[in-house]
C-alpha cells in the first residue's frame, strides 16, 4: 500500500537537505578526535527544507547543460 503524502518536500536549494554540517577547527582533542563546530545553512536556518518562494525564485548552481550558472 503506499504512503500518502500531504504535500511535497520542499527542499532548500542551498543545502539540498543537508543542513548541518560539522567543520574541523584542525586542532584534536586529547583522546586524539579532531575538534569540530556544528554549522547550520543560513538560508534554511538548520531545517532542510525552505519555503516556495525560496525555491521557485532561485536558480540552480549547475546549469542542466553542465555549466555553472551565473547568480
């Protein structure tokens, strides 16, 4: 039986879902861990998902043809 969805996921643009993300500070801990930070995509402000007009509005990085677009 399939799954009903109510609408469809709107995923951001900027992180295509993937809204935190950990960067190394280069430094380790003493256990031999590297130190990292949690950052979150400001565009989606750590949700993954945006709103319509975020979506509809912005033009994807890499153009179909493989070209980077121009923003």
């Amino acid at each position: 039986m399939p799954d009903r969805t109510d609408r469809a996921a709107r995923i951001c643009p900027d992180c295509d879902g993937f809204p935190v993300v950990a960067i190394t500070t280069g430094t380790r801990n003493q256990d031999g861990t590297r130190t990292t930070l949690p950052v979150v995509c400001p565009a989606c402000h750590g949700t993954g998902h945006a709103p319509l007009w975020l979506v509809t509005t912005r033009r994807p990085l890499v153009a179909p043809s493989g070209q980077e677009a121009l923003r």
